[in-house]
C-alpha cells in the first residue's frame, strides 16, 4: 500500500511539472507553436548530451568497424603479460592497459576496429571498450601527429602563462588545436593538471614516431614562448630535447641558484629514546 502511495505521489508531482513547464512555454514563447515544441520537449524522456562529439563515431575510410585490426606478434606478448594480472574471469580489468597499447601501436590514435579487438580478447561486448575510450581523455579516437603536444590548461599553468605556451605552439605549428601539420609529425592538445604545479606552465609530449617499441611520454616544464618553439624545431630535426624543468637554474623542482636551507644531512635527535630526554 505504501509503495502504491508512492507511485501515486511521484506520478503527481511530474504531472505538476509538466503542467507548470507549458505554462511557463504559453508566458515566454512568441508564438503558439514554439509553446507547444517546449511543452514536448519538458514532456521527453530523451536528452541530447552537451558534449555529444566526444560521445559518438562517424564511419570513415580509415575508421570503420569492419577494418582489419590486431596487434602485432610483440605487441600480442604484451597482451598477454597484462592480462597475466588479473584474475582470468576478470579480463575487461586490462582494457584501460591494452587501449593504451594499441594507442601506441596506430600512431597514437585508437581506432573503432582496435577497440573491436580488445572487447573480443577480454571476451566483453564492444560497448564496455567504447565506453572506456570515450570517457578518458588520453585515449585519442582521431589522428594526431607523430609528436602530439599536450599543454596543460590547469589554473596554476594559467597563471603562469599557458594560453601563451598554447598560442605560440598554433602559431609557430600553422594549426588550430586538436589539428595535424600537413607533414604529420605535430598536433596540438589540451590536458588537464599535469601535477608539476610548482614547475608551471607546462607541456607533456606524446612520441608516436617509434611505434609502441619506442614509445615516450616526457614532461617539459617552466616554459616560456621562446623555449618551447626550440623543443619544437628539436623534435623536428629528431634531437631528444632534456626533460624536465627548462629553467637554466633550477634542478628538478628545486629553487632557482640552488638551496636555500638544508644544506646539509638533518642533525638527529639529542637523544633516541624520547623517553629518557
């Protein structure tokens, strides 16, 4: 009885609210008809997502379901000594690890077919991959470049001038973010906090150009518009720029010209037994 009652009220309530919602439409709308497609749409049980590019696939003729993928003999090895960690009716737990593999393997991008792939050998429904690949950022669904440069857009970086570092590299490259050089070796990304905070702004450079076998992910920290054309052209010329902080004077996340305090090893205790003291 009290379940009914329940029922009862709720169905009361959203019937109120749909009432109040075509009043509000038949007050604010400039015409009948407008009033009427609002009242259907408060009445819908269907919503249309914000973000709705980040959510679907579109079929190309390098991104179709039906393409020919796998991952190759050494990369298969891989497969296995991560699937080696989880329990064997626990498969799916290594689709986060085996979309990062296959990420590295494509150039830095995971196709519709490779997610096919890996929902077949963690013996799930492609959906349970998709829906992994398209809620985390770092998984890439379209191409980028060989060398795909990630500028953290967290508000200490902000502060300290990575719209700056951003607006260089699009400039500098002839792209818009998210976009490839015509040569395919840079693309241009956003990511969020990094967690260098103290060595902000900052970028993380993703190389694709040695395949999974040669695959690096470095951080390039306290950068200025200058420096971070000539990691650019560094790249380019297939140099490996020094990671890490790009501040001639500081040593990791040290202070600029070294110490200040702590020179030297702490002194211990008086005394070890804190008792005795």
């Amino acid at each position: 009885m009290a379940a009914r009652l329940a029922a009862r009220r709720l169905l009361g309530l959203a019937a109120a609210s749909a009432s109040a919602s075509e009043a509000v439409a038949r007050r604010l709308a400039p015409s009948p008809i407008a009033a009427a497609g609002y009242a259907a749409a408060s009445r819908s049980s269907v919503s249309r997502p914000f973000s709705t590019a980040l959510n679907y696939h579109i079929d190309s003729p390098e991104n179709k379901p039906d393409m020919k993928w796998e991952f190759t003999e050494a990369n298969m090895k891989k497969v296995n000594e991560i699937l080696s960690h989880y329990p064997s009716n626990y498969k799916q737990s290594g689709i986060i690890p085996l979309l990062d593999l296959a990420q590295q393997q494509h150039g830095g991008w995971v196709p519709v077919a490779a997610m096919d792939a890996i929902a077949k050998i963690v013996e799930v429904a492609p959906i349970r991959v998709y829906e992994v690949a398209t809620f985390y950022t770092m998984f890439n669904r379209t191409k980028v470049g060989k060398y795909h440069l990630l500028v953290c857009g967290t508000t200490p970086c902000m502060i300290r001038g990575s719209r700056d570092i951003e607006e260089t590299l699009l400039e500098h490259l002839g792209v818009k973010r998210n976009e490839v050089t015509s040569d395919g070796l840079f693309s241009v990304g956003e990511m969020e906090c990094m967690g260098c905070c103290v060595n902000a702004p900052m970028i993380a450079v993703a190389d694709y150009s040695k395949g999974s076998e040669g695959y690096t992910y470095n951080y390039y920290e306290d950068l200025t518009p200058k420096r971070v054309v000539e990691i650019v052209e560094m790249l380019r010329r297939g140099e490996t720029p020094p990671r890490g902080t790009q501040h001639p004077e500081r040593k990791n996340c040290g202070p600029a010209g070294g110490n200040t305090t702590l020179h030297g090893e702490p002194k211990p205790p008086p005394c070890r037994d804190l008792d005795a003291c």
